[in-house]
C-alpha cells in the first residue's frame, strides 16, 4: 500500500506542480481476543468488533506522522518472521521501536516499502 501511495503522489505531482496536497495513509496493527457482535435493524446491519485489538488498531492509525505508514504494538511485533523484522542489503531493521505515550507501552513503526 505504502508504495501504491507513494507512485499515486508522483503522479498528483506531475499533473499539479504547484499543489502540495499529498495523500496519506496509515495501518494500525494489534492483537488480542475479540468479541464481534451484529447489530443494527433488519436489512440495515453491520458487525462491531470490540475488543483492544480494534481499539488500539484504530488508535495507532491515528498516530499522525510524515514518517511512519504502519504502527504495530510490541505483540504483534514479537509473532514476525525474521524476514518480516530485517531486509535490505545489508541487512537491517525495518521497524523503529517507540513509546506509546497515550498507552505507555512499546510500540513499533515502519515506512518500509518493495517494488513491483
């Protein structure tokens, strides 16, 4: 995704020079238990997920940066694969590690990105 908008914001750049809007995105990754619940009325239903998972999910979208496109907490950094963690030549990490300051808690951050 991150390097979809990456390419899309080239693009906006050649068609508007003199624009400076610039599109974003963000993913916010947790886990835990969820409960999910439909609700609503007749035709007109969804399903709610409640739990921290979609708490902290959506939470950690909104953590603004110009930097990071993906925040993940120190959970689901620990179930990663090692080629999930380190890529590049050489090696290195692709996840800067952060407080979370709202929540007190590790948090990790990343912008890295592949070709097609």
């Amino acid at each position: 995704i991150n390097f979809i908008v990456m390419k899309i914001n080239d693009k906006i750049k050649e068609r508007y020079p003199d624009s400076t809007y610039k599109l974003k995105q963000s993913i916010g990754i947790d886990t835990s238990k969820l409960f999910v619940a439909r609700t609503g009325v007749r035709k007109y239903n969804d399903l709610v997920w409640v739990g921290r998972a979609a708490n902290y999910a959506a939470k950690l979208c909104g953590l603004t940066s110009n930097v990071y496109s993906v925040s993940i907490t120190n959970d689901v950094f620990k179930m990663l694969s090692e080629d999930k963690k380190f890529g590049g030549t050489p090696r290195r990490s692709m996840w800067t590690n952060e407080i979370w300051l709202d929540k007190g808690i590790n948090i990790f951050r990343s912008s890295w990105h592949w070709t097609f």
